[in-house]
C-alpha cells in the first residue's frame, strides 16, 4: 500500500484517471479472454460428438434460427463466428497493450522532463545541497526503472490477474474438481517461487541502486576532472571503483534475471500435471474418456493462455520486488526536488530598455547556516560607460555580491534599483539586464556559433549578432581565419582552443543577448599579461556602452576602473575615483 501511494504520487491527477481507466478496459479484455476460449468448447463438442449435440434440443433450434441448410453449413457458420469472436478480442487486446505501453512510457518520458525543469529553474541558492551525478542518474536511468520496472509490471499483475480469474472461473464452470486442482496446483506453485526468491531478491535490489550510484559518480568524477585524474596517476581508483560496482551490479542483475526466467518452466510443470490430474480425474469417476477431449481441449487452450499469464504475474511480482528501492528513491528525488515541479518556460528574456544605471542599496545578505552576514548593507551605483572594480581577500564576498546583481540570489535586505526603478523579483527580472563572465565558464562541446549564442534554439539564432559579440569580444578574426566561420568546433570544454580564446568566448556568450551591465568575475586571473592585456582592451571597448563591474587583483585591471571598491567583512569601502575618463 505504501508503495502504491508514493507511486500515485509521481503520477499527475490525469494520469492517475488515465489508470483508472485501463484498469476497467483490463477488465473487460479479462472478459473478452475468457469469452474467446469459451467459445471454443461448444464448436469442439459439436465436431467431437455430433450426434448427442444433434439430439440437444437447444442446439436443434439454435440450427433452425441460423437458417443453416445441414450440419456441415452450421460447423462452417459456427467456425466462421469463433474466428470473428477471436479477432475482434485479440484487435481489442492489441488497442489494450498499446494504451497501457503509451500510458507508461509518456509517464517516463514525462517525469524525467519535470525533474530536470525543477533542477533547472529552482533559485540558484538551491543548488548546493544535491549532487549532480546522483540528479543526472535519477532523470536518465532510475526514471525509467520505476516507470518500466515498477509501473508496467503493475499494470501487467492487474491485467494478467483478471485474465488468470476469468479463466479459471470459466474452467471451473466446465470442469469444476479439475480447476480447483489445477488452481491449488498452480498457486501452490507460485508461492514456493515467491518464498524461495523472497530473501535473495531483497539483498540484491538494495545492492543495484548502491552499484549504479557509485559507477556514475566513477564516470563523472574520472572522466569530469580527467585532466587532474591523469597528472595525479588517479585513473585506477575510478576505474576500479567502477569495475568493482559494475560487477556488484551485474551479480544482482544476474539474480534478477534467472527469477524472472524459472517461473515459465514451474508453470509448465503444474499445467502438465493439472493435465494428468484431469485425466485420472476422469478415469477416477468412470466418464467415458472421449467426454474430455473438448474439456482437454479448452484446458489445453487455457492452459496455453493462462501460462503466460501466469508467468508474466510472477516476473511482475519479481520486478516490484527488486524495483522498490528504485520507486523508494525516485520518490524521495520527486519530494525534495524545488517546487513547482513542472515549470512553465515562458519565451526567452524579453528585450529589456537601455540600462544608464544600476544600483545597489543597502544590500544585506547572509547563507543559510552561516552566523556572520556575507554582505552588510551594501550600496553601489554603476553608470552606464562606468567601469568598477571591487577588490578583497579570498572569501569576502566578492562572488555573492556579483551574485546577487545578476539576480541569481536574491538579497536578504535592501533593494536593487535599475534606472532608478526598484526591482520587486530580482531574481525573474535582473536577468533581462546583466551579463557574467564567470571565474569558470562551460564551453559546450559544439560549434563557436551555438557556444556564443547559449542554449539558444539552432533556428532562433541571429548570426548577425553572433559575428557582432565576437566582434566586440576580439575573437572575430580568429573564427574568420578558420574557414568554417561560425561553424568552427570549440572542442570538449573548448580543448580545440587556447585560453584565451575560451576567455573570449566566454566574453562573446555574455555580450549575445546585449545585457546593459557586465560582470567579469576574475576574468583574467588565469591568463598570462599580453593575452591579458587583450582582454583589457577587451573589456575597454565593451564598456563604452554599458555599466561594467570587475572582480580582479590584477593592476593591469584596476587600472582600467573608474572608481574601485573594497570588501572586507561583508563590508564595503573606499571608492576610490581613479585618474582615468572614459572615452
Ligand atoms: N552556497 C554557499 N553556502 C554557504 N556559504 C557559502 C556559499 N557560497 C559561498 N559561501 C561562503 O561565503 C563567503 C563568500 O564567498 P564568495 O564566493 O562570495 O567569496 P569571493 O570573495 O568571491 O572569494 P574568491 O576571491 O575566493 O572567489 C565565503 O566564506 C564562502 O565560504
Ligand atoms: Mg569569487
């Protein structure tokens, strides 16, 4: 029950209706089984023995009203309506299996894509607190389990569980002591195999989701850092972190695996001997043998429908076992993840109005669990053709602060003025107004074109205003120089380019949607003085238009600042007005 309530709760209010509803059209496919092999006993009486199926009197007039001119017109006519009878149920069937296939895999498809939404679109603060290997693994694999290896199984026990009821409600109308004894024989059966598996399988699916947690964390970790992994030597530890799991992983695949196969063959052996008992049965009670053979026949066919049944109950029995943890997980990824879960992504940032200044006042801000305030009440204006540097020590606060103007966090205390107009939801609308180039950037595996303009989609991408961002980033003449213009590779995380040219990059994908404020965040700490000095230049040709605010040590770009400012202990200092004049 617990598990079926943390199920319903991955599910929308429409999916779960849309549950309801193949659960009664199970039903009367259950029916439609049971009425399809039904039909097969009248038609094998008829050609078994016809004479004492003749003497009927039901039969008789059951001829009469069919209009059929002789025996052999009936069988033809009888033949012809079990046909029909078989195809509309096996067409119905088919519309059955393909609503319920469809129902589970939008469901996947559908949960996978709300919880990367929610990691997605939840305030940047809340990132922290989750690993992304773990998140990665959870949308693209353990989704699936729970819908593929939870859901389905399910809905097949359901399914099969009242085609099994239904059959055995028919075999009990025609042969009653036989389809108790084959019943008692079969569930006897199942439970034998329930209570062998029961203990191994409950080691081994805790052991899956511990395995499959470590080999992600091995790839992502070994093959993120893979720089690092090579200069420390370290390329053993992930690979035997990840072989070691692969093969704990494998073991309780393998123990899966082999109890999702053994319940065909324990089916079989109850059915033939429900067929042996059927025999003796007969024999016991002095019938005439030839009595049976449509009896046998109807259990033959039941038999070979109710066996597959049988055994796709008990693989699903075996699934929902082994797949608990899985369902257990995905649950606690759905609980936990930011709310709402399902964003709805409006069009991209609107063109915001001409940035001419950008204010900070009386900003506070502390991060959860810390005792002293990062930032207390801080005030700073930048004018459009400004640019400001803010110095300090490691850790003071610089990040946050740049943070906080982007509208990645939202402030504590204070407020946050554009053109002197108070910004009521920072964090929605200062988007629209600045720009980073971070400390450590992400340069996508793709061409310089899809670099600059950033998960914007291919058709919706303006080259004119590509060129315009290399451009003003300097980087221009080298994709020029390329010859396969915007189209040029960058390289996994930019490997085809040097550091430098990553910088510009980074600089071209922050100028793109033209943001009236630009923030450098250490933009030239890792780069040698000539390239830095480009960039220099660089971001002196991109201020002449905007407001541009500079995390930095180095003089070189001090020296660019109009006014430099001083953090230290969340709070900030000295404007200090340096001798240059914007041109
Ligand atoms: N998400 C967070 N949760 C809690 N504390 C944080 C978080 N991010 C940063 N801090 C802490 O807040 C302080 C300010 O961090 P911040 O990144 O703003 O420093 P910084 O001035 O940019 O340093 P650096 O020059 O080293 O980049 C640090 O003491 C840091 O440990
Ligand atoms: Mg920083």
């Amino acid at each position: 029950m617990k598990e079926l309530k943390q199920l319903a709760g991955l599910l929308t209010k429409a999916e779960r209706w849309s549950a309801i509803g193949l659960l009664a059209l199970a039903l009367v496919g259950a029916f439609a089984e049971a009425v399809g092999i039904g039909a097969v006993f009248p038609l094998l009486s008829l050609l078994s023995q016809p004479q004492a199926m003749l003497a009927d009197e039901r039969v008789r007039s059951v001829i009469v009203w069919t209009g059929a001119a002789s025996y052999e017109q009936f069988v033809l006519l009888a033949t012809a309506v079990l046909m029909l009878v078989f195809v509309v149920k096996n067409l119905f069937l088919a519309v059955l299996y393909y609503a319920q296939t469809r129902f589970v895999c939008l469901a996947d498809a559908r949960i996978g894509a709300d919880l990367l939404s929610a990691y997605l679109c939840a305030p940047y603060g809340e990132r922290v607190e989750h690993n992304s290997a773990d998140r990665i693994r959870v949308v693209t694999t353990e989704v699936s389990k729970v819908t593929l290896g939870f859901l389905m199984p399910l809905i097949a026990l359901v399914t099969e569980g009242l085609v099994v009821v239904s059959l055995v409600v028919l075999l009990l109308v025609v042969r009653p002591q036989a389809a108790v004894l084959a019943f008692v024989l079969m569930g006897a059966m199942s439970v034998a195999v329930q209570a062998g598996f029961r203990r191994s399988l409950g080691a081994h699916r805790h052991v899956r989701v511990e395995a499959s947690s470590a080999m992600f964390r091995s790839v992502s970790e070994g093959l993120g850092a893979l720089k690092e992994t090579k200069v420390l030597g370290r390329e053993q530890h992930f690979v035997r972190r990840f072989r070691d799991n692969s093969v704990r992983y494998a073991r309780s695949t393998i123990v899966f695996m082999t109890m999702n196969l053994l319940p065909r063959l324990l089916m079989e052996t109850a059915a033939v001997a429900t067929l042996a008992a059927c025999i003796i049965v007969t024999i016991v009670t002095r019938q005439p043998l030839d009595t049976i053979v449509p009896v046998l026949t109807v259990f033959g066919l039941a038999a070979v429908r109710i066996m597959p049944s049988a055994t796709r109950m008990l693989s699903a029995i075996n699934n929902l076992r082994y797949y608990v943890p899985a369902l257990r997980d995905v649950s606690a990824h759905v609980a936990n993840a930011p709310r709402p879960l399902r964003v709805e992504l409006g069009p991209g940032t609107a063109a915001a109005e001409p940035l001419e200044t950008f204010e900070l006042r009386d900003v506070s801000f502390s991060y959860p669990g810390e005792t002293a305030p990062t930032l207390r009440s801080v005030s700073l204006s930048i004018g459009r053709g400004e640019i400001v540097a803010l110095t300090g020590r490691s850790g003071s606060g610089k990040t946050t602060l740049s943070d906080i103007m982007l509208g990645l966090v939202a402030p504590a205390a204070g407020e946050v003025r554009v053109n002197g107009r108070s910004i009521r939801e920072p964090r929605r609308e200062l988007g629209t107004y600045a720009g980073l180039v971070p400390q450590n950037f992400f340069i996508l595996d793709d061409t310089v074109r899809r670099n600059v303009a950033f998960g914007v989609p291919q058709e919706e991408i303006d080259d004119e205003r590509v060129w315009r961002a290399l451009e003003q980033a300097r980087l221009a003449e080298r994709v020029r120089t390329d010859g396969r213009g915007l189209d040029m590779p960058a390289g996994e995380n930019g490997a085809l380019l040097s550091g430098g040219e990553r910088q510009r990059l980074a600089i071209a994908r922050a100028l793109y949607p033209q943001p009236g404020l630009l923030v450098f965040d250490e933009a030239t700490s890792a780069l040698d003085s000539a390239t830095e000095s480009e960039i220099v230049e660089t971001i002196l040709t991109v201020s002449r238009t905007r407001a541009v605010l500079v995390i930095a040590h180095r003089p070189a770009l001090l020296g660019i600042a109009t006014r430099t400012f001083h953090i230290e202990n969340g709070i900030l200092t000295g404007a200090s007005e340096s001798e240059r004049t914007v041109t």
